[in-house]
C-alpha cells in the first residue's frame, strides 16, 4: 500500500500544512466575510420587505373593517328607514280603510233609512187600498159605508190580531 | 484514473511522486503529485467563492446561491453542535469541510490524484482537531477537564478502570476521525479502478461494467460529500464536548 | 357582493405573508442529508467496526511506547491492549446503540454520551 511509505509522510504533511493555512486565510480573511456581509443585506432587507408588507396589510386590514362598519351602518340605517316607511304606509292604509268603512256604513245607513222609509210608504199605501178595498167590499156587501174612521180601526185591530 | 491506469494495478493510483525534490533541514518537503493537487483544491475553493460572491447581489444566481448555502449548511451544523461559542471556530471547520469536500470530489476527476485516500494526510487533520479541542478544552476548564473521562454516580472502586478506558476511548477520536475518510476514499477509489479495468479489458463488452462505473460515480460523489459532513460535524461535537463537558 | 371579493384576497395575502416569514426564517437544521439508503447497512456495520479497531490500535500503540519508555515489555502492552478492546467495544456500543435507535444517526454522527 503506497499509503504506508514512511518516507512520503513528510512532504505530504508539510503541504498540507502550508496550503490549509493559506486556504484558511482566504476563506476567513476574504471570502466568509464577504458571504456573511451578503446574507446579512439580504436579511435586513427580507426583514424590512416583511416588515413593510405586514403594516400594509394591517393597513387593508383596517380598511376592510371600516368598510363593513361603513356597510353595516347603512345597513342598519336602511332597515330603520324601510321599517319607518312600513309603518307610515300602513297608517295610511288603515286611515284610508277607516274612511272607506264610514263612508260605506253612512252609505248602508242611509240605504237603510231609504228602506225604512219606503217600508212605511208601502204600509200607508197598503193600508189606504185595504181601507178603500174595505169600505167598497162593506158597501156592495151589506149596502153601509163604514167611514174612514172605523175602518181604520177595524183594519188596525186585524193587523194587530196578527192576520 | 479508472482508464488510465488500467493496465497497473489498482493501488498505483495512491503513489506519491516526487515533482521537485526538495529539503529544507533535513526535512523533505518535495512537491508531490499529491501537493499538485491540495494546490488545486484550494486554489478550486478560492476561486470558485470569490467568483460566486463577485457580485453579492441581492438575488443571487446559481454560483452565488451554492456559496451561500455551503456557508450556510456549515454555519448551522456549528450552531447547531457547539452553539453560540462554537462561532470563534466557524471559518476553521469551513475550511476543513471545503478541503475535504473539494479534495474527494476532485479526486474523482479520471487521473486525478485524491488528497484524502492517504492516511497520513486525513490523520493530521484528525489530530490537528484533537489536539487543537483538547487545548481548547484545558485553556477553558483546566483541571476541570479531565472530569470528561469520569462519568457521574459511579463507585470509586471501579471508577480507576473506567477513567481508563475513557480516556482509551478519548484518544481513538483521532484513529477513527481518520480512518473513516481515508478507508471511504480509499476504498471507493479502487473500486472504480478495478472496474474500470474491466471496462477496458472487456473492450466491447464492457458495457456492463460501464453501467455500473457509472452507478458507482454516483455513489461515490455522495461518500463525498458524506464524508466532509461527518469529518465537520465529528469536529464540531468533540469541541462541543470540550467547550461544554457534557460527555 | 364586493366584501366577497376582497375578503379572500386579503386573507390569501395574509397566508402567503405568513408562509415567507417561516421560509426566511433560519432553516430547520435537521434536514435530512444526502445518501441516507445507500450508504445502508455495510457503511453502520464498517463503522461499528472502525470503532473498535481505533480504540484497539490506541491500545497496542500506547502500550507499545510505554514498554519501550519502561523496558517492561510486553506486559504493559497487553494491558492496555486490554483495555483498548473494552474502549473499542464501549465505543462500538455507543455507535451501535445511537444507530439503533435513530437509523438516520449515521448522518449526525454522535460520539457523546
């Protein structure tokens, strides 16, 4: 095994010696200051763009919300004046249907009296036949004219029997 | 590797060569094919970062975004191990975790050499880390330290043994540490040259065994990355045990 | 009705808001890895393995030096030898018992406790 030669441990020790330490000259003097420099930019950066996206969408955030307290208000205003319009409408229909209701009872009273009238027209003129059919059908039957008076009387006394 | 050398035997991709001899003190610190290719790893890191980050843009593109995430995935592995104090020793496993990374997938590269499949070179970064946690550990809790290898409510007749055997079982960190990433890649990296021997001396047939190289590849690139992790990660919670004593 | 149409939009935004702020926030660290189902079986049982070598491998080599240092070779080697196999097998036992429990262990490798 050539990895057993006594003889090439010296040189092999002594250049690895001279080129580690040059190696880790550059590496720390040059190059790993260099990577860090870089890494920590970027982390400062990424951090500040993170930074800032965050107050931006604390920003939307609170945007949002004013909006939907916005749109909620008008909401609710909405339904207050919807309910207010309601019960204004509905006012009006009862007042209208109040009016509309006496207007048909005077009217329906007014027939009633119309009736009434017309009942008692009816009544005089059934009575004056009956009292002149009375005293026409006294006198061809038993040659007497009663009168008015006591035919009326007669005639009141049959009505009142119930005939 | 795995065409190249198919003729040899599987082991000839492991051999150091020497490039340029040389000798500073009685010591050889030749440049070595071996050394050829730690030079490209980390020049590989170097510059591959620096031209990902050349920008540093706030969007990052694909280069970027890959360096970034390395950084990342290494920075979260010592939070997440060690914790806050663990960031003093953040650059350190970073850079051991790209050498491992970068040093075991160029080592897949045909003809490339792998940094990591000598044992000698993952057994100085393991006791690199043991001796450099353990330092850690005596400078921040002195005597205190050593209660690491003394587990809680034990009789002080068998406690002797058992502070023993602990500290047996302290000093095979850096065995194991080793051992691991260099039997993985070792062990990969002959695979695919043995059967890539068989491609080629199949010729025609060697579709098969193609396949499966193919297969193989991708396996390979996972033990990896794999490997780096555990490597990293092993680092982090033994110097979380030295920074924390919590054993 | 247009609250209809805002609220969910803003609700939507709120959502995607949330959801940036959790994929910007540091990462969940116990992502699972690559290479989980593969590496199986064969990788648990060569680490369980390795465990124990490690710690036998400590042994014999301390033991080694102390008998060299001590010239009470080979005594103090088999001693630690033996104790290198007990920490190798207390080791493998560590391993083995966080591999049970959590099969995604070999992933966050776990030495303490």
């Amino acid at each position: 095994m050539p990895q057993l030669d006594f003889a090439d441990f010296a040189p092999q020790i002594v250049w690895l010696i001279i080129t580690f330490a040059l190696l880790y000259a550059v590496l720390a003097r040059l190059v790993l200051p260099r990577i860090a420099e870089v890494l920590e930019e970027r982390q400062d950066r990424i951090a500040d763009d993170l930074e800032q996206a965050e107050s931006l969408r604390k920003e939307a955030q609170a945007a949002l919300e004013a909006y939907e307290a916005a749109l909620n208000e008008a909401r609710s205003d909405a339904h207050i004046t919807a309910q207010v319009a309601h019960a204004k409408l509905a006012e009006e229909a009862a007042a209208q249907n109040e009016e509309l209701e006496a207007k048909i009872n005077a009217q329906a009273s007014e027939a009633e009296a119309r009736i009434n009238e017309m009942r008692v027209q009816a009544r005089d003129e059934i009575r004056k036949l009956a009292r002149t059919a009375a005293r026409q059908v006294t006198a061809r039957l038993i040659g007497l004219d009663p009168g008015d008076a006591a035919t009326d009387a007669a005639i009141d006394r049959r009505l009142k029997e119930g005939v | 590797m795995t065409v190249a050398h198919a003729a040899g035997s599987p082991l000839e991709q492991f051999k150091i060569t020497r490039l340029v001899e040389m000798e500073v003190g009685g010591l050889d610190v030749s440049f070595t094919n071996s050394a050829v290719w730690m030079v490209v790893v980390i020049v590989a890191i170097s510059v591959s970062l620096l031209f990902a980050m050349r920008k540093g843009s706030m969007v990052p593109g694909r280069g970027q975004s890959v360096a970034e995430l390395s950084y990342e995935f290494v920075a979260n592995m010592v939070r997440d191990n060690v914790g806050s104090a663990g960031r003093a020793y953040f650059p350190f496993i970073f850079s051991l975790f790209m050498f491992i990374l970068f040093a075991n997938i160029l080592g897949l590269i045909p003809y490339a050499f792998t940094v990591t499949s000598h044992i000698i070179v993952t057994f100085a970064m393991a006791i690199t880390v043991f001796l450099g946690v353990t330092v850690i550990g005596l400078i921040k809790h002195r005597m205190r330290f050593f209660t690491l290898f003394l587990p809680k409510g034990i009789p002080m007749v068998i406690a002797p043994f058992l502070v023993i055997i602990e500290l047996f079982s302290y000093l095979a960190r850096p065995i194991t540490l080793s051992l691991r990433l260099f039997a993985n890649m070792m062990a990969g990296h002959t695979l695919l040259k043995v059967f890539g021997g068989f491609v080629v001396a199949l010729g025609f047939l060697g579709i098969g065994p193609f396949v499966f190289i193919i297969a193989l590849y991708g396996l390979e690139l996972m033990v990896a990355f794999l490997q780096a992790y555990v490597f990293a990660i092993l680092t982090c919670l033994y110097l979380n045990d030295a920074l924390h004593l919590h054993h | 009705m247009t609250e209809d149409d805002n609220l969910p939009s803003l609700k939507d935004f709120e959502k995607r808001l949330e959801a940036t702020r959790k994929r910007t926030a540091p990462p969940d660290p116990h992502e699972g890895s690559a290479g989980r189902g593969i590496s199986g079986g064969l990788a648990q049982a060569m680490r369980v393995g390795m465990e124990m070598l490690a710690a036998l491998l400590v042994g014999l080599a301390l033991g080694w030096f102390l008998d060299e240092w001590l010239g009470t070779r080979p005594w103090l080697m088999l001693v630690c030898l033996l104790f290198g196999m007990t920490a190798g097998i207390l080791n493998a036992y560590r391993v083995s018992r966080r591999l049970m429990q959590d099969p995604a262990a070999f992933d966050h490798p776990d030495e303490k406790n």
